[in-house]
C-alpha cells in the first residue's frame, strides 16, 4: 500500500493518511479538527513495516479500510516549546 500524507493548516500537529483510492475524497471531505480546514500535501510514502516512526501503519490501514482515512496527532512537530511562565 502506499500512504497519501496530509498535514491539517490550521492544526499543524494533525495529519491524515490514506490511499489513492480515497485521497479525493479526503481531500473534499471535513477530516481535520478545526471544520473546514484545508489540507497540505506531505507527500506519498511505501510501506515501512515496523522502522515506521510517525504512525501505526496496521491501525492506519485497518482505519482506511474502515472510514477511508487514519488521522494522527503528532505533538512532537511544534520545533520550539514555549518558555514555562514560571521562569525568569
């Protein structure tokens, strides 16, 4: 299988996932958090088997099968937290 990644605009650390057969349809579809948010193309990925570090590719086929996409929050994406308020 090959994964179609999208990246939510509005809701960086969201991303979407799933197939040819239904990329269309996610792409006119209401998948990410915010409603109407548009999707970035992240690009499109083979399969890894285990070495996959950003999702579960069985959850995500399991989930494409069933609702023809795997959405994922990914926390780690923001590059620099913010400073803690109690620091000086």
């Amino acid at each position: 299988m090959e994964f179609h990644v999208y990246q939510c605009q509005s809701d960086h650390d969201y991303f979407i996932v799933t197939d040819e057969k239904h990329a269309d349809a996610v792409m006119s579809g209401n998948v990410c958090p915010t409603p109407g948010d548009e999707l970035i193309k992240v690009g499109v990925y083979g399969e890894m088997g285990k070495e996959r570090v950003a999702f579960d590719e069985g959850l995500a086929m399991r989930s494409i099968e069933a609702q023809g996409f795997y959405r994922f929050e990914a926390k780690s994406f923001d590059p620099v937290a913010e400073r803690p308020l109690a620091m000086p």
